[in-house]
C-alpha cells in the first residue's frame, strides 16, 4: 500500500477497509481542532486501513490508534507542523507535554508506541527517509508486584490436598508440596524424573531455563508427599508425574486443571491459585521471614539478582519489626519499656 507524498494513496485500499476505519473513528466526541477542520491526516487514515487490511486490527484498536494519532496532530499542527513531518525534537516534546499533564505512564507508553508503528508505516512507504521516533526513550513503566497467597492460604492448599488421600489428589498434594518447598517453575516440576527422588533425596537437582542446573533443599514433607506418590502409581513412568500417556509427562493444563480442583477444594478462588503464584508465594515468604536476596537468587535459579529484587515488597509490618529488632535505637528503647 504506497502513499504518495502529496497525492495521498497509490494504491485505493479496498472499500471495506475505509469503511472498517470509518465505523472505528465515527464515535470520537472531541478531537483536535486540526483534525477536525481539515478531517484525518491522510497518511494517518492510510496508516489505519494498513492495519484494518493487513493485521485484522479491530475497531477498538483502531479507534485507540485513531486518537492517539489525532491527539499528536493537533499539537503539531500547533507548531505549524504537519504530522508525517515531525522531528525528533518535535515528538520529545510532545512525550514531555504528556509527562507534565499527568497522562500515566501505560498511557504515555502506548502513545509512543502509536507514534513509532506509524513512523515505521512511513519510512517503509517512502514517505519519509528516516524514522524520528527511534531516539526516543519509553516513559518508565512501574514494575508490576508479583501476586502471591498468604501463608495460611498455602496451609489450606496443602491441607485441602492432603484431606483427600487418593487418586489426583496423591498427585496434587506431590506437586504442591514440591513447588512450595522450592519454588519450582512449573515446567521444571514436570520435567522431574522418577530416579531424581530415590533414597530420600534430601535435595532435588533441577533442570531450568538454558539447560541450567541448580540444586535446592526439600522438605520432610515434600520427600514424604513424593514418596507417597511413587508408591501410589500403579503404571511404570519415567516421569514423577506421568500424563495420560506414560511415557510423557503431565502437561501443563492437565496440571492447571488440577490444581484448580485443589483450589476450590481449600476454598479459594481458583484465579487467584497457579504454579507460579506457588513460586511467589515461596520467595514472598522466605524474604519476609529473613532470607537474603542472594540465596533467594539462587533457589530460583535466576540469572539477574535484579530479576530477584522483584520479592522485596515485604510487608510494612515485617519493616516495622526490622527496625524494631535490628536498629540500635530500636533495640535500646524496646530494653528500655522492659525495664533492663
């Protein structure tokens, strides 16, 4: 679809496809005043019917983009700019604006992103000789708190799977014990192998990302719930937790599902309840009872102790105790109310 530079569209795009951006633009109530005396920048509208023909983009995305598109012309055109001639100083400004308005920053992120798609259409339409968006830094997004359950949620799952001793559930109460006493990715728990647990391991040797091997500690309860599940399973497998097809292991959402029945058995909600939310829930809970970042780091195998840094959203009571506890002041004071 090649657009000239003062002509418009080479190529008419098909009727449906205008007609796709039409309906998409059609309920937008305000809109920059550039934009509404002299309708939709030409090269935005062939942007958008590039998106409505070739990547099947829905109303809703072209709507969004639509206005993010339009929200940009307006402030060049208030510099006497038109919108496919923008510079890079231009556009930093404009991020700036946004920054300074209070736009958050998912919002400002996702205007940028508007901005570098159409100026990428641009450059490989010809329209332009170079791409302006691409000096441009991304607003810094707030790094998302891994969600994790309490420990008396844990306690419930183990107790949920424990209660019901048979069938799936001699699995369940494996899986779960094993996940919790080690912060196992899911994909590593179901890669374990039926000989990683003989003679009551103390330890488990773990294949994770990159063929990387870590070794991390087991609970007594955790060689014991494997134990029991070995000696449960009728069918020879060389996985610990074998699929329908014994010569596989158990996949994912059979796992998912699973997990799942053991949720709505403990009572909660089954959305809230999932492998890596166990890996959470194992880290969250090791932190905020005074484990270091850098063995957390190599329990779980990452690479980055930054990636690890994730897990010190420790509770504000368990700062409070800290203080209390290791702080000099805090120390003194609290032997000063015990009257020694």
């Amino acid at each position: 679809m090649k657009i000239g530079s003062a002509g418009g569209s080479k190529a008419a795009p098909a009727a449906g496809d205008k007609g796709t951006v039409a309906r998409a633009l059609a309920p937008r109530r305000s809109r920059p005043a550039a934009a509404r005396s002299g309708g939709l920048d030409r090269h935005v509208e062939a942007f958008l019917e590039m998106l409505a023909a070739e990547r099947g983009a829905a109303r809703n995305t072209l709507a969004a983009y639509g206005a993010d598109l339009e929200d940009f012309a307006g402030f060049a055109a208030a510099a006497g700019i038109g919108v496919a001639a923008a510079d890079t100083a231009l556009l930093a400004r404009y991020m700036t604006r946004l920054a300074a308005a209070g736009l958050a920053a998912r919002t400002a992120a996702r205007r940028l992103s508007a901005l570098r798609q159409f100026h990428r259409f641009l450059l490989r339409e010809g329209v332009r000789a170079d791409d302006p968006t691409g000096l441009l830094d991304a607003p810094r997004l707030p790094r998302p708190l891994p969600k994790y359950l309490s420990e008396a949620e844990v306690e419930a799952l183990l107790a949920a799977a424990a209660a019901r001793g048979a069938g799936p559930w001699v699995t369940a109460r494996a899986a779960l014990e094993l996940l919790y006493a080690s912060g196992m990715r899911v994909s590593e728990l179901l890669s374990v192998r039926r000989t990683a647990l003989a003679r009551d391991a103390a330890s488990l040797m773990i294949r994770g990302k990159g063929g990387k091997t870590r070794m991390v500690p087991l609970s007594a309860q955790a060689r014991e719930a494997a134990a029991a599940l070995v000696g449960s399973q009728g069918v020879r497998s060389d996985y610990l937790f074998p699929g329908r097809d014994p010569r596989q292991a158990m996949t994912r959402q059979g796992f998912a599902l699973l997990l799942k029945q053991v949720a709505l058995a403990a009572g909660l909600d089954p959305a809230r309840v999932s492998p890596h939310v166990l890996r959470h829930s194992f880290a969250t809970h090791l932190l905020a009872r005074g484990a270091d970042l850098r063995s957390l780091q190599t329990l779980l195998g990452h690479a980055d102790i930054a990636t690890t840094e994730i897990y010190t959203h420790i509770p504000p009571d368990r700062l409070r105790r800290v203080v209390e506890e290791k702080h000099p002041l805090g120390v003194a004071r609290s032997r000063s109310r015990r009257g020694t």
